[in-house]
C-alpha cells in the first residue's frame, strides 16, 4: 500500500499557546500507523507563529478523516489547514 506525506498548518487556539506542547501532544494523539515525521514553525502575522507539519499516513479511505480528528482533539489546536498531498517517494528518509 502506498504511503502519503500530508503537509498541515496548524493554527493556535490562543496567541499565548505553547507550541512545542502542542507539537508534543500531537505526536502523541497520531492513531497507529500515521506518523507525525516532522516540524517547523512559521510566522503569521504580529508575532504570531503556525505549526506546519508533515504525516507519513497509508492511502486508504478514511485516513485523512483520522488524522485530522486526531489533530483537532489535541489541546491549544485552533483550526487547521492542509496544504499539501503527496506520494511518499522510495528515498524518502
């Protein structure tokens, strides 16, 4: 089965969050098999900073709908935003 990179920006519930907390929990709340592979930070507007972060997910229905649940259910997650989709390639580490 094919794996998936999806790229979501991830906006703070409150100015004030902690985003290295929230970048934590997010990994921790990822169901089984989808990975959270990586993060940044990247700067809104005013001082303000987004998440940005890559999954490794399986291209099987219903995946997406998990992750993004489990993304929202996190605490200090305001809304969030995917930017992009695409196959994982081979080389990929």
């Amino acid at each position: 089965m094919a794996r998936l990179v999806v790229r979501i920006r991830i906006l703070p519930a409150e100015a004030e969050s902690n985003l290295e907390n929230v970048v934590e929990s997010i990994k921790k709340s990822v169901p089984q098999g989808m990975e959270m592979k990586s993060s940044s930070m990247e700067p809104i507007a005013f001082g303000l900073e987004a998440i940005v972060g890559d999954f490794l997910v399986d291209d099987a229905e219903g995946q997406m709908d998990k992750l993004e649940e489990s993304i929202k259910s996190v605490e200090g997650v305001g809304e969030i935003e995917v930017t992009n989709i695409s196959r994982q390639s081979v080389r990929m580490k």
